[in-house]
C-alpha cells in the first residue's frame, strides 16, 4: 500500500493566503506536483465544490478539506501548519492546521479506512496539541503515521451490546402504548446515524463526538457510520432498546424505515462535530416529549421536507419534485422501449405492428414466418423485428404506471409505489394517458402520505407500510379516478393529441420554437425536463397516420443536443482563448455527449457563465427546433442522439437541423463573452517540493 503522506506534502508555518479557496489551491498544486494528481484545476474544482456545500472547519482550530477526484491517482493526505490562520467556517474561529484528503474516485476500503481514522484521531487534543508542537516535516509524517496504525474508536454497530437481547426481549413483549413507560425505566438510550456526502471524515468524526458527548453524561448512544469505508448496520435489538435517533448527515440515510416511528432530531453532519453535546441534550429531551418529531413510518422522506412543510413551502415546489422523481423513473422504461420498437421498424418494416402478435404466437427461429410485411428483412427479419417491436411496446406500457408510481413514491415513499402504481394503470384503462397517471400518483401519494403520518400503536406499526398505507392510499387513488376524474382526464388528453396531430405550418414551427428554448433553459433541469416529459409521453398515441407526437419527439432530441455541441464547438475549434484550461477539457468530452443527447454536457459551461452560455444554447435550440419541424423531421426513439440513426424520418434534415443551432448557439457564446470578458483562471504554479 502506497504512503498516503510524505514530508513532501508537508508544509509548516506558511502563509497560504487569506481564504479557503487560497490555501485549497495550493494544497491541490502540492499534491499534483508530487506527481499524486493529474491535474491541479480538476482537483481544486472537486474539492472547492465540496468546500461549498458544508464548510470542513472544525473545533479545535482544524479543517479537513477533502473530495473524491477524478484528477487524484492514488489516496493521498497533504498537511499544512499556517502562520497566518484561515477561516474555514469553524464556530470557534479560523483553522491553523489544514488536513487536505484527496481521493480517487475508484479509493480502495482500505485506504478509506486510514483516512476515516486519521479524521477521528484529530478530534483528541493530545494529537492535534503534538502536531503544533513538531518542528519537522518528518515528525508530521511519523505523528500521522501512528494514528493511523491505531485502531478506530468502537461503535456499536461495530460491538455488540451486552444489554441487546434484553431489550430485543423486552421490545417483543411490548406490544401496546406502555412501550413509551416501559422504555422509560433505566438510563436512557440513544442511536445515531452519521453520514456525509464524500463520507471520508465529517461521517466519522460527527460519530467520535457523539460518542463522546453521551459518554460524558452517562448516556449509552450506539452509532452506525455510513461512510466510504463501508457501514456495519446498527443491530435491530439495539434500535428497538433506544429511546430516540440521532441523525447528523448530509444525504439521506440508509435504511430508515428500521427507526420508523422513534422521537430523532435530524441536523447536518457538521453539528454532529461543532455541538455534539447540544444533540444529546435534544435527543433526551426528544425521548421525554410524547410530542417530539418522529422518524416517519414510511422511512425514507428528510426531516428537512417536514420542516419545510411546516414552514408552509409552497405547493408548487412540492409539486415539481414529485413530478421530476416521477418523470426521472419513468425515464428507461420509455429509453429502452422506444430504442426497442425502432429496432423493430427497422428490421420487421413500419407494418410490423399489424403482424407482430401473429409472428410471435405461431413461428419461432426454428419456425420462420411466411408471411410478414413487405418492408422486412426478410423472414428472420420479420421474426426478430415482431420480437423486437413486442418488447418495446410491453415496455412502454409502464410509462404511465411508472410515472404515477414513482409521483407517490417521491411523496410517500415505498409505502406509495403500489398505490401509484394501481392508479397509472387504472389511467391507462379509462384513456386518460399521462395526465391520468400525473393526478392518479399525486393522490395516491398524498393519500399515502397522509396515513404514514398517523401516530399508532406499537403492534400496528408494521403493517402500516406493507399493508395498510397501500391499501387504503389504492381504494382512495384508483376509486377516484373510476367514479369521478377518469372521463373528465380522458377527455382532455384525447382533445390534446387532436390538437397536436393537427399542427402544421407556422403552427408547428412555433411549437418547435418553444420546445427548443425549454430545452435549453436550464440544461436538465426542471423546465427541460417537462419539454422532455412532454415528448416522451406522446410517443404512445403516435402512428403512420399521426406523426406529430414523433416530430415532437425530434424537436426536442434535436434542440437538447445544441448546448453541449455548441460549447465545445467554441472552446476547442473556433476561439479557445476565450475559455479556461479546465472548459477547454469539458469541451472535447462535450462532443460526445451532445452527440449523445446528454444536454447535461454544458453545464460545467453554464456554470461558470451562465449569463452568456444560456441565451445563446436557448438561441440555438430555438433555430434547431423550427428547422426540425418544418422540415417534418421524426424520431421514433426518446433518446440516443445520433446513435439511432435508424430510428429517425428524414435524417439529414435532422442533422441539418442540430448544426444550425450548433453554429448559431457557437457563435453567440463567443459573441456574448468578447463584450465583457471574464477573467482566466490564473494556472496554479508548480509547488516546488522540499528537500
């Protein structure tokens, strides 16, 4: 196993500069110039942006600024001991000794463990006290070194409890509302789970401090850690014994369905470090209070959504999220069926959907059919082409129950899938299309998540989720849908795809107009993805003698491929000048990606200048757009780019269309930033290495 430090990522008592930013820069040229990094702007990028997210100072006058990179080619640990403290977000002031932790992103355990330990070893002031007080590099080195050879603090998760059989013994017995006075007797009992989103230190040094903060009050607090180095889940006899959850993490937490129903305060991982005590404090009072906040039945929802719902978040909001969950599931089902029934047009003929159900009942590859559509490649054609067409078309007949059942799934989580899922269907039989699923997954979802919140009995609370939520949220759902909303919704979506069939002319050049500007907008985000969602629904209605719904399809393929062809038609062909070292790098993969229809591929472009680059990808998208639907152009797959080839009417056009928009989206990012160009990134100097 490599070193992960050596007196060369060593630096003591030096003025790195004033901010974060400064002194993680220099830090990442150390490590690139000690040949551990590929490249100093990448890793600065990655590790910058997590800076961003949650400051990585710490109590004690410490930060450990650290990502995973994709730049980093070996585990790798740079220290340095600042005459001139930094600000890293710390309560109690600047940090004067920086841990800078580079990752690459494939780390093995094992290293990811001798990280872990490092970050817990410098929340005890004996090491951190030592490390002040070395004279040397080398004495850095071998400080570090020897706690990293220590063993990592116990947890439970990673010990077992002598007391757990007896709760697991007591929490089966107890079976009605004396649970809460059952508990009550004895010292009290805490569990807690700790996580972050690079899961390297904050996860275990929240841990560490939580520990430590119950242990001085006499408090019994169990933690599972999930990080990077891998997470030993809490034993359920121990969960069942504790009288309420801790959880200090920044994602969501694994498995939290196990805590359903138990008091929990939920806060940053960063608090979990900065005020451990406060925490336990929070979850003992939590575990007294009959009203305290619980962890929700159905498991999976953040506390930060409750809050926010309290707050009275609008409904708009909410309503967007459940939609883009939605949308974002329902995704490769209409991906893989749409690639599939092209396959089958391409080798069983556009006629296929009227033999495909006879070839596949009657023939087989041993028993090829003799009659098939003239377009075939013949009978194996035929054969291959009626199976290709059938999957696909089964695959598509998920759209609208995935689409509702994942709606209720982002609002209620797993207990809402099914009911979802039943109420997509039910759309479907009435013909209400995806406007059906869209009202019958909001219902089901809402319904769900209405019963999940219901305080019951301790014996009830299992079949909540499994049983109960499910059924009542489907009757609820489906039954509205049957007895009052389904015709009303059919009929609106068979007026809307009416409409749509009858767009021609400047009618439909106007639709492409919009579609091309939504889909450029904001590059996969929201209003992207309703362009998006929009298209992909209507493929369903399409056929040879209603062709919009693939023209729409085209549109919007067409116009999402211009922002990322765009960018890196202007940083590496017509003025690199004008872009950074690291867009002129993003601009070579964007190639591939914009051919793709990946229009995520300009992001890192919009980033950093999005007054420019979006009005100019929403210029372009907009040419492409018009160009593609005046030309009638169509695509019978919903992604892939250029790659289905097969799968696009009038192919030339199509690519005719997407160069346009690429030209024009090129040449006004470059018009855009020669009126005001902004600064370069200045190239970090080569970190001379020390003897």
């Amino acid at each position: 196993m490599t070193q992960l430090i050596t007196t060369e990522l060593v630096e003591l008592d030096q003025n790195l500069g004033s901010t974060p930013e400064d002194v993680i820069r220099h830090l990442a040229g150390r490590v690139a110039a000690n040949g551990r990094a590929t490249e100093v702007e990448g890793l600065f990028a990655d590790a910058f942006a997590r800076e961003s997210k949650t400051a990585t100072g710490v109590p004690g006058g410490i930060a450990i600024p650290h990502c995973r990179s994709t730049a980093v080619t070996e585990p790798t640990l740079a220290m340095a001991r600042l005459s001139q403290p930094v600000d890293f977000g710390a309560k109690d002031g600047p940090a004067d000794l920086i841990f800078f932790i580079a990752a690459p992103e494939g780390a093995d355990q094992e290293h990811l463990k001798l990280l872990s330990r490092l970050a817990r070893s410098l929340i005890k002031k004996d090491f951190t006290a030592s490390l002040r007080a070395a004279t040397s590099q080398a004495e850095i080195v071998e400080l570090v070194e020897a706690a990293l050879a220590d063993k990592p603090a116990t947890h439970a998760a990673e010990a077992p409890v002598a007391a757990a059989p007896a709760a697991a013994a007591a929490a089966t017995a107890d079976t009605g509302e004396g649970a809460g006075a059952a508990k009550s007797k004895g010292p009290k009992r805490l569990v807690a789970v700790t996580a972050c989103p690079t899961g390297i230190a904050h996860t275990y040094m929240a841990a560490d401090s939580l520990v430590a903060a119950a242990k001085e009050v006499g408090v019994d607090l169990q933690v599972e850690t999930q990080g990077s180095s891998g997470a030993k889940a809490l034993d359920p006899a121990v969960i069942a014994a504790a009288d309420a959850v801790i959880f200090a993490v920044d994602v969501d937490v694994r498995g939290k369905e196990r805590f359903a129903g138990m008091p929990v305060i939920n806060a940053p991982v960063k608090r979990g470090i900065d005020e451990p005590d406060q925490m336990v404090a929070e979850a003992l009072a939590a575990a007294d209070n009959p009203h305290a906040r619980r962890v929700p039945h159905f498991g999976a929802e953040e506390q930060a959504e409750h809050e926010a719902e309290e707050k009275g978040e609008h409904i708009g909001t909410k309503l967007k999220k459940a939609l883009l969950t939605g949308v974002s599931y329902m995704i490769p089902f209409v991906a893989g069926g749409g690639l599939l029934i092209a396959l089958g047009f391409l080798l069983g003929g556009y006629d296929i959907t009227g033999f495909a159900d006879k070839i596949l009942a009657e023939n087989s590859l041993f028993n090829l059919p003799t009659v098939y559509p003239a377009l075939a490649w013949g009978p194996l054609g035929a054969f291959l082409g009626a199976v290709f067409f059938k999957i696909g078309a089964l695959s598509l007949g998920f759209l609208v129950p995935a689409l509702a059942g994942y709606i209720a799934y982002a609002i209620a989580d797993r207990p809402g899938i099914a009911p979802g899922f039943v109420s997509g269907a039910v759309a479907v039989f009435m013909g209400a299309g995806f406007l059906g699923g869209i009202v019958g997954g909001l219902i089901a979802g809402y319904v769900a998540h209405s019963i999940g919140k219901l305080h019951v009995a301790r014996w009830l609370r299992g079949l909540m989720p499994v049983v109960i939520i499910p059924l009542v949220a489907s009757i609820a759902a489906s039954g509205l849908l049957f007895v009052f909303l389904g015709r009303y919704v059919a009929a609106v979506t068979v007026g809307l795809n009416e409409f749509l069939a009858g767009l021609t002319g400047a009618s439909a050049i106007a639709l492409g107009v919009i579609l091309g500007l939504m889909m450029c907008f904001d590059l996969g985000g929201p209003v992207n993805k309703v362009a998006y969602s929009f298209a992909v629904a209507g493929l369903g209605a399409a056929s040879l003698t209603n062709q919009a719904p693939w023209q729409i399809m085209a549109a919007v393929m067409a116009s999402g491929m211009v922002p990322p062809l765009a960018m890196a038609l202007a940083a590496t062909v017509l003025n690199r000048r004008l872009f950074s070292l690291a867009e002129i790098e993003n601009g070579k993969a964007a190639w591939l990606l914009g051919a793709s229809f990946i229009t995520e591929g300009a992001i890192p472009f919009a980033a950093a200048d999005p007054l420019r680059v979006i009005p100019a990808s929403m210029l372009g998208g907009a040419v492409t757009g018009a160009i593609s639907m005046a030309a009638g152009v169509g695509s019978k797959a919903p992604h892939g780019g250029i790659f289905v080839f097969f799968a696009i009417d009038n192919f030339l056009m199509f690519v005719v269309a997407i160069a346009a928009g690429t030209v024009v989206s090129a040449f006004a990012v470059i018009g855009l930033k020669r009126f005001a160009v902004k600064k370069q990134v200045d190239t970090v100097e080569t970190v001379p290495v020390a003897a």
